[in-house]
C-alpha cells in the first residue's frame, strides 16, 4: 500500500532562518507530488506541484521554493523566513492524471 | 479559484442527527468532485468522490449529490455521530487536460457535533 511520510511534524524557526521540509512517497511510482499551505481556519492554498523529477510548477509568487531530486521525494525551502510564512504545510501525492490526493500529516510552521 | 482569505462557516448538530454540507461549484467543465474531511491538526481525509455522469452516490453513512444544473454538491452524513465533528473540504478538477488538472478547493465547512 502507498504512505506518505511528511516531517517534522512541528518546527519553531525565527525570522531570517531558512527551512526545508521534506516529503516522501512510498509504494507508488511517478506520482504527481504537491506543497499545499493552511492559514489557521482556513482554506487550502497550492503552492507548487511536481509531475516528475525536476519539474516544478509554481501556484504562488513567494519566499518559497520546492525542488524534487528523486521521484518520490519533494521539498520546500526557503532561504530567509518570514513572519508570513507560518502555517500549516501539507504535501499531497497523486497517480498520475488522476485528480484523488492523499495527504501526509502535515508541518505546523511558526516563524518568529 | 483559490478559497484563502475567507473564514470558514460553521454548521452545528446534535448527536445522532443527519447532517447537510453543501458546496457551490464554479467551473462548469468540472467532472469529477471530491469530499475531504480534515480534523484539527491533521492532513485531509478522502470521504467520497462522484463523476460528472453520476447524480448521486453512497458510502459509509455519507451520499455526495451532485446537481450540474445549479453547480451545486452536498454531502449529507447520516446519524451523525462526535468523531464526525471537524472542517469539510469539497474539490472540483475544473478545467485543463491531463496530467495538469488540478484540484480547486472550496472554503471548507466547519462541523460541530453536540452531545
């Protein structure tokens, strides 16, 4: 069966520092893989998606990046974080052509 | 488009009643359509989903309805019990071709079931 891993779970950063979350798919192969962000109560913002390695398409002009080294791997970077990057980041993968995501467990990011 | 920016409504129920969450759709080349259930802290849950050339269809306690007429998909959960209680997300694949179709998000509806 196909799981998606997805850490740290929480991640308490000050202004100026830079991230990287990662992403990992396991049991499936060529997925189309997604960074999506949640503003607490609210709704879900896509900001990158990957159809394959090294291919990134961005959603939202921002202090973000996503970079996808191996086919099941996808991660989000920053250089220097900013007090409006704090969120809830979840990565997402689905089948090829097929709309169905399946999300991981999410990051709570808080930029201080 | 995209449903950041907006505050999430709120549907209240008790215990063991039927609950109704409906979601308004934009795009009318949208054929496919997706319930997500989300619990606080935790990634979206797939519920149900329906295709265009359905109506109606049923899982465990939950029927999506979809009425391409009005652009319009609800998801009614029946007997609703205290572990239901979190944000519903509904999704439509809107336009574009193949492997670039993506996902467009509605608000999200928060539930709360009373005991």
């Amino acid at each position: 069966s196909q799981t998606i891993h997805q850490w740290p779970a929480t991640l308490v950063q000050p202004v100026g520092s830079p991230l990287s979350l990662e992403c990992t798919v396991e049991g499936t192969s060529n997925p189309n893989l997604y960074w999506y962000r949640q503003a607490a109560g609210r709704g879900l913002q896509l900001l990158f998606y990957s159809v394959g390695i090294g291919q990134i398409s961005s959603e939202v002009p921002q202090n973000l990046s996503a970079s996808r080294p191996q086919d099941r791997q996808f991660i989000l970077s920053s250089k220097k974080l900013l007090l409006s990057d704090s969120g809830f980041y979840l990565c997402a993968w689905s089948v090829r052509g097929i709309e169905k995501l399946f999300f991981g467990s999410g990051t709570q990011l808080s930029v201080l | 488009g995209e449903s950041v920016g907006l505050h999430l409504p709120t549907l209240s129920v008790q215990e063991g009643d039927n609950s109704i969450i409906n979601c308004a759709y934009s795009n009318s080349a949208s054929d496919y359509f997706i319930w997500y259930k989300q619990e606080s802290g935790k990634g979206p849950q797939f519920i149900i989903d329906i295709r265009s050339n359905m109506d109606k269809r049923q899982g465990q306690r939950v029927t999506v309805l979809l009425n391409k007429t009005v652009k319009h998909l609800s998801l009614q959960i029946a007997a609703t019990q205290p572990g239901d209680s979190a944000v519903y997300f509904c999704a439509e694949n809107g336009s574009g071709a193949g492997n670039n179709r993506k996902l467009i998000w509605g608000l999200g509806t928060s539930l709360a079931v009373n005991p």
